[in-house]
C-alpha cells in the first residue's frame, strides 16, 4: 500500500485524506501536502499530512494524474 509508506509521499502531492472526526463516516478531503506529520518510514493507517488547506489527516489514496491529462491531451 503506498499511503502507508513516507518514502511515497511529497510536499505537493495530490491526496486524499482522513480526518480524524471522520474516520467512522470515512469522508475523504482532496488536497495538496503542505507538511509529513508521520516520522517513521511506514504507518499502517496511512502517513499524516497537513495540507496547503491547513487540513490534518491520514493519507487515504494518492491521486494520479493520467499521461494523457499530463500532456494536454
């Protein structure tokens, strides 16, 4: 699972998070990684980020862009 590993994750960085008041509901914010809250290389519910939003939360998924996208197309 690439969430759960800090090596995968980068200041700007399209993902998508959990916040903590929302992880029975499972809502998930998009947004862009400001700061790596998590130190250690890997965390099994996924790393801790603060976005450019200023919103914390786990990483849920990454979010990748398409070459097709990447190249105008």
């Amino acid at each position: 699972m690439p969430h759960t590993q800090r090596k995968n994750i980068q200041p700007g960085l399209a993902v998508k998070v959990i916040q903590k008041p929302h992880q029975r509901t499972g809502q998930l914010t998009e947004g862009i990684v400001k700061d790596l809250l998590t130190s250690s290389p890997v965390h099994s519910r996924g790393i801790k980020v603060r976005l450019t939003s200023g919103v914390v939360g786990r990483v849920h998924e990454i979010i990748t862009v398409d070459a097709g996208a990447r190249n105008g197309q």
